[in-house]
C-alpha cells in the first residue's frame, strides 16, 4: 500500500487533474503527432488548461491536432504552421514541445526567450553540446520548464524511491541491471504521405537530405535527428535510475552494438551499455529491438542489487527479494492505474508549477543528465572508446 509520503507526493498531481477551472493556463502545442496528441490530450484532461494554438509542419498532423485541441467543439485553437509564430501568440502561456528530438535544442531556447514556460518531450536534445547550453538557459530563465521523463511523478517509482531510500532494505546497492526488448525488424519501409509535408521545415536545423518519407515516420533511428533506440528509450531508463539511486550523471560510459540489421537505419537496435558513477555503482543496460516480442509490462525490467536485497522495478510493479531468497518476494506493489496514466500525473505536476512557480520533478538538469548518459554510449560506439563526462567543464572527453 502507499504510505503517507508517497500519497502525498502523487496527490498534488491528483488535486491539479480534479482542480476547478480558475487560473487558466493556456497551452501552445509544437508537434502533433502520435506522442504530442497523447501528451496534449492528457493536458485537456485538466479542466484549467485550456489548449490554445497547434503547430505542425505536416498537414495530416496539423488536422488532427486541431480536433484533438478541443476534442468536445467548445474553442478552436489557432492554427500555425511555424513555431516562431505560435510564440509570438500573447494567447499562449505555455508551449508543449512534442517534436522530434533534432528540433528540440532551438525550440526551447526560443521559448524561453519568448517567456513562456515548456514542457519537452525526451530526449531533452541531440548533443552534450546543446544540453549544457540548456542547463545553463534554464538558469538564467525565470520559465518553468518539465522534461518528459515521467517516471519521477509516476506512484510505482515514487515507492521504490521510497524503498531505495529506506537503506537497510537493500543495502549498497553497486550494480543495476536494466533491459528493454521489443521487436522492429519485420515493419516494412515507408515510401509515401498521406499528405503535404514541408520538408524543408521538418529538417530544420538537420543535414539537408532527399525527401524520404521513412526518414520522417522513423526519424528516431536516423542519426540526423535522434540517438537511435538506445537513446530513445534508454533516456528514460538512465533516468529512473538516476532518480532511485539520488545521483548525478555517470562519470564514464562505454558501450557495444551490434550493426544496424533495418534497411536504411544508421543506429543500431542491440545495445549494451554499461554507466560508473561518482557515486560508487554501475548502471548496466541492454536494448535489443531484434528479439521475441512480451506483453508491455514484461517488456522491461530494472534490477537493483543490494548487499541485502534486491529490487526489481518493471513497467507497473515491483518487487522485493531478501538475500538468499530470490523465488518469492518479500514486498511487492503495483502501480494503481498503469504506466500510461504517468503522463497524466506528470503534467499535472507541470501545470501545478507553473502556477506556484515551483521547480518541476524534471527540470532541464535532470532531463539533461539522462540523456547525456545514452550520448556518451553513442559517442562511445561511434570512438569506439570508453567516453567520460568532465562535470566542471561541461564536456566529453575521449
């Protein structure tokens, strides 16, 4: 069962999502695909947000963003087909950005700078470079900014933070092992759109390529936009690990990878990555998008070995196992409503913020060090080298 702390940790999202519709906050939207219409639908489920602007480069995006802004006829939002000029909307207080990750270093030093507050999807940026350049923007603004690593409002971890916290549970814990299986290889390549695209905004800030729809539909395992799968979803991994075990980012990381087996992609699907830490232990783990597809709450697991326990945290339960006893669980606990209502919570926590002008369980610091620790593992297979992160500096060093 939750105990009071964490009730009351996962009921200030709660209070946001059942809040009356005073103190509106109105949202801009950047990028209304499949993760941004999620993540904008959650947003409406508030009843003192209202969703104001939507911004897309692709026009079937685009339209169903707009019926996805208000989704019951009550407004229409306005209609954009730049960002630069959602964020010059003085309707507009808050701008999501769901856009893929290339795009997400310039969109959030324009936001700031336009003085709205962000919320961003992961991974917060493409390079080292640019996420120490957002660090420090973050600190020189007074916006609230949450990055979408909902993991650090979602109640199952928010237990076993509790758990980790507790000390004589696990004990030291010097070793996490953490994996995540699916399955891409058997999806065929994509050759057309259903609509207009403007390619040339698309790509932005990006090497100039060819029109190639699969470049957009699978933009996240092209090395021109995204880490590939091992940064994709990695990013929230490292960072649930970061979160249970209270630490920064690693010190060194060194990783290995299989080739690339889907036609066209540069970034590979099997990944092994292995994280140390100034804090004493090492963050282990293994992607492999070539293997059997499981159900979505086995498809991943993080295994925190202690010197008196161990504890294993998967999509939405966990468990607990006493030294010498690893067949049955000594405490164990699901999480009430799933992993998809995480989002909800999160961005309910953003929203909460946004109006106390409190700092977010995800600001740009810690979405930063996240995914700085699967951009050492890239850079570490590109080197071929192990990759450290040099912390007065701000810099990688090979």
């Amino acid at each position: 069962m939750l105990n009071r702390r964490t009730f009351i940790a996962s009921s200030a999202g709660l209070s946001v999502l059942a809040a009356a519709p005073s103190d509106t906050v109105r949202l801009g939207v950047l990028g209304t695909g499949g993760r941004g219409n999620f993540v904008m639908a959650a947003f409406g489920r508030i009843p003192s947000v209202q969703i104001m602007a939507v911004c897309d480069v692709y026009e079937p995006n685009l339209e169903r963003g707009i019926a996805a802004a208000s989704p019951n006829g009550t407004h229409k939002a306005s209609v954009y087909r730049h960002y630069l000029d959602l964020l010059n909307d003085k309707d507009v207080d808050a701008v999501l950005i769901a856009t893929p990750e290339h795009w997400h270093h310039r969109m959030i030093l324009d936001t700031l700078a336009a003085g709205k507050d962000i919320y961003v999807e992961k991974p917060l940026c493409h390079t080292p470079e640019q996420g120490a350049e957002l660090v420090a923007a973050e600190k020189s603004s007074k916006q609230i900014v949450q990055c979408g690593m909902q993991r650090r409002s979602y109640d199952l971890f928010l237990r076993a933070k509790q758990i980790m916290d507790d000390g004589s549970t696990l004990g030291k814990v010097r070793m996490i092992r953490s994996w995540w299986l699916n399955n891409y290889l058997g999806a065929e390549r994509v050759t057309k759109l259903d609509g207009k695209l403007d390619w040339d905004a698309w790509q932005g800030p990006a090497p100039r390529r060819p029109f190639d729809p699969d470049r957009f539909r699978n933009w996240r395992y092209y090395s021109d936009y995204a880490g590939g799968i091992v940064a994709d979803q990695g990013a929230h991994v490292f960072d649930g690990i970061h979160m249970l075990m209270g630490s920064g980012p690693p010190v060194s990381v060194v990783a290995s990878a299989g080739r690339p087996h889907r036609a066209g992609f540069d970034t590979p699907e099997s990944v092994n990555v292995a994280a140390c830490y100034s804090e004493d232990y090492i963050a282990v783990f293994t992607i492999n998008y070539a293997t059997m597809k499981y159900p979505p709450p086995r498809d991943q697991l993080n295994q925190f070995d202690g010197d008196n326990g161990r504890l294993d945290v998967g999509r939405e339960d966990l468990s607990v196992y006493r030294q010498g006893s690893d067949d049955k669980s000594s405490d164990s606990y699901k999480s009430q409503k799933g992993f998809g209502y995480a989002t909800d919570l999160h961005v309910a926590n953003f929203i909460d913020c946004v109006r106390t002008r409190k700092k977010t369980t995800a600001p740009i610091v810690l979405g930063f060090q996240a995914t700085l620790a699967v951009q050492m593992a890239n850079l570490s297979l590109k080197h071929g080298r192990e990759i450290r992160w040099n912390a007065a500096s701000q810099k990688v060093e090979m």
